[in-house]
C-alpha cells in the first residue's frame, strides 16, 4: 500500500501551515508544521482502515467517479475530509489523495 498526493494536496498542506499559524492556532510555526506532519501521518497509515465513502456530488463532478472520501478527526472542533481515489500500480494498492478540506470550510457538503 502506498499513498500519494497529488500537487493540489501537497499545496493545501503546505498553505495550511501559513494558515495556522499566521491566524495564531499556533504560537510557533514549528508547532504548526507539527500538526500538518501529524495528519500527513495520520492519512498514509490510517487511510487503508478508515470507513470510505463516496464523496458527495459536489466534489464528484470535480474528480469523478470512484472517488471517495475519509474523516480524520483531529480534535473536538476540527475534523479533516481526505478526498482520494484508488488504484493498483505494479500490483500495489495506491491511495491518491486529490483534496482535503476541513468541517470549518466544507462541513455543507458533507452534511
């Protein structure tokens, strides 16, 4: 099993730590850049056993069929969607992550 991000994801996350930090979740932007790492850990290890499901059309008209998505809970106020696909590469399970978002920006579409 294998996952990967693709330039979008990667994007987010490295916004996000701009994000946290310059609107003072956190003091430090090392502690910001700890969190994002924590979740990027969180996705690639715990992705395989979360509870999928389709994402809701919204976001199946911008990545199409097949795709699904997981809840990362993250703390009692926040939670992250992971928007992924999957596919086999040379007979390895691949988990694409397309987009994340959190219940703060995208909580409508998931209700």
């Amino acid at each position: 099993m294998k996952t990967k991000y693709l330039p979008v994801a990667v994007d987010i996350l490295v916004e996000l730590v701009d994000v946290l930090y310059k609107r003072g979740y956190f003091s430090y932007e090392s502690s910001a850049q700890d969190y994002v790492d924590e979740l990027c850990n969180d996705i690639e290890t715990n992705l395989p056993v979360k509870l999928k499901k389709p994402v809701p059309s919204y976001f199946e008209k911008k990545y199409g069929k097949g795709t699904y998505y997981a809840v990362f809970r993250k703390s009692k106020q926040t939670c992250w969607y992971v928007i992924f696909r999957l596919f086999k590469e040379n007979e390895e399970l691949v988990y694409q992550v397309c987009h994340i978002e959190n219940n703060h920006t995208a909580a409508q579409y998931f209700n």
